[in-house]
C-alpha cells in the first residue's frame, strides 16, 4: 500500500489514495500505521476519495484517529489532503471543495517556492453551538442553545496552573470544550485529558483544550485529542477556541494561535459567521506499507 507522510504543525497523519489502493478494514489500518514504534507513526490516517456524486466536490476524506475510531473533522488534515490532491494533479481548481463528514468545505491555496502547495486557508463553517449539537448529556444546560459552562463540577487537579473552573464548549462538526488558564505549560495534560474526554457528559468523547489568553489578538494553546491523546495541533480545535475566545470575551474575532507545533491564523467573520482558518501544509515522505505487518499485529493483539 503506496502512502503519504504529511503534517500541518505537527499533526501528522498518514494519507493514502484510497481509489488506488484497496482497504479492508480502515480502523485496524489506521491502528497499525499509527503505532509509532511498529507502524509509521502519526495521529492517525486520512484516506482520499472520489467524491460523492453530485455533491459540487473535488475530493472526500474520511479521518482516523489513532485508535480506529472515526473523526467527522480535522482542520490540519484537511489543509495536507488539499496540499495531496492539488500537487499530485487531481485537481488544481482554487477555490477546491473537500467533502467531509461535516459537509463540503472550501479551501484557497498557495504555492511555495517549489512550485508545491505551501498554505491553505479552510472554510471550517459557522461553529455549532448547542448542547444537541455538540452532542451534550450535561443534564444542567441539556437545552442550552450556547454553552458557557460556569462551572466544571469536578475539581482539575492541576497543581498551580491557575486553571478557571468554568469551560467554553463548541463544535466544529466535531465536540470541543475549552478550559481557560494563566499558563497553559503547566497543565498535566496528560492526565486531564484522557479524563475530560471520556467523562459521563460526553457520550461520544470530546476534545480537550487548555488556553492562555496573551492579548486580544494571541492566544496559546495545548490540546488532548479524542481517540489520539496529545497532539502538538488541533485545526478544529484552534476554531473553536477562536470562537469560545469571542463568546466570553476574552479575544477579537481575528487572533493568532500559538500551538506546540507552530501557528494557525483564525478569523470569525462576524457578516457570514463562518470560521476561516489559515495555516501550512508538509508533507514529510512517501513511502509504501506492507499489509501483511497489519495480519501479523491483528494477530498478536
């Protein structure tokens, strides 16, 4: 199986041209591949397709966590599938139309000095903002129609981080809740993270992100992915902490966010009250995956 290693910021993904190759069982691929030390190694795998007829489309993605399971969105991967598509000749149209769980997004491109897709800007869509969107069992704002959770009801056992016990929560197509803190350094993420996404209120888990408000315009950011753990960025995430950041205001509706990876720039257009998102796409290598290493790891699991 002939693939793609790319990354935006450091959320790496392994693409593959699932038209030309044959997958059986995409969460146990996606698993395998992963594994940073008997697969390739990345957060997970994003398969390219032929879109789905009559959808106004160039392309569709279906994204991978790395555990198996199935995201609807994500804003890094969906800049390298644009960056795949278009340096690869299947399609060079600019604006290009990605379709994905969350519906057909679009896309601007750039090209670098080698003649090679360099920067992408997304059309992450308007933020969904109710508790039946973001797919809530939070019995105390169930019905709530934009969630600024004053309160978290569990103690964050984060040291001396300063971390506010309200949250901001918000979905990009997929869930995000955004806790707000003085440095975002020190947040024992690890062992937060994994506890927040699997809480009772989210049946279908959840990303986590912690915040450190710089100025209006900046902001830092540090992220537990749903089904892939720390990430050094999270595209949708950035979107929605752009938005959570305007709701509570804490930021303009225009800001730059510093990731572990590098930098996303975000925009909340208050006219049309779409998320436009702009950021770099790499990709790293090609290489190829025997299948046979993914019987072997089934069978040894």
């Amino acid at each position: 199986m002939r693939f793609a290693k790319m990354h935006g910021i450091g959320n790496d993904y392994i693409y593959v041209d699932a038209a030309a190759e044959h997958i059986d069982d995409a969460p146990a691929l996606a698993r395998a591949v992963s594994d940073r030390h008997t697969g390739i190694g990345g957060d997970g795998l994003i398969l390219i397709l032929p879109a789905t007829q009559g959808s106004g489309a160039h392309a569709r993605m279906r994204i991978f966590n790395a555990d198996g399971s199935e995201a609807q969105m994500c804003g890094n991967g969906i800049r390298c599938v644009t960056k795949f598509v278009v340096d690869r000749g299947m399609s060079i149209e600019n604006p290009l139309r990605i379709e994905t769980a969350r519906g057909v997004l679009e896309m601007r491109w750039w090209l670098g000095c080698d003649g090679r897709v360099s920067d992408v800007e997304v059309d992450m869509g308007a933020p969904l903002l109710s508790a039946h969107e973001i797919g809530l069992a939070w019995p105390e704002i169930a019905g709530a129609a934009q969630i600024v959770a004053r309160n978290w009801p569990q103690t964050l056992h984060c040291d001396d981080a300063r971390v506010e016990s309200g949250a901001t929560l918000v979905s990009m197509g997929n869930p995000h809740i955004v806790f707000w803190c003085g440095d975002v350094a020190r947040v024992p993420i690890e062992v937060v993270g994994p506890a927040i996404e699997r809480h009772r209120f989210f049946p279908q888990r959840i990303n986590v992100h912690f915040v450190e408000v710089l100025s209006r315009t900046e902001l830092r950011m540090r992220t537990w992915e749903r089904g892939s753990g720390v990430t050094l960025a999270c595209g949708t995430g950035a979107s929605a902490v752009c938005v959570a950041g305007v709701l509570e205001n804490r930021s303009d509706r225009a800001v730059r966010i510093h990731l572990p990876g590098g930098d996303l720039d975000l925009k909340w257009d208050a006219q049309d009250g779409r998320v436009r998102m702009r950021g770099p796409a790499t990709h790293v290598f090609d290489g190829e995956f025997t299948l046979q290493e993914l019987r072997v790891l089934d069978a040894a699991e």
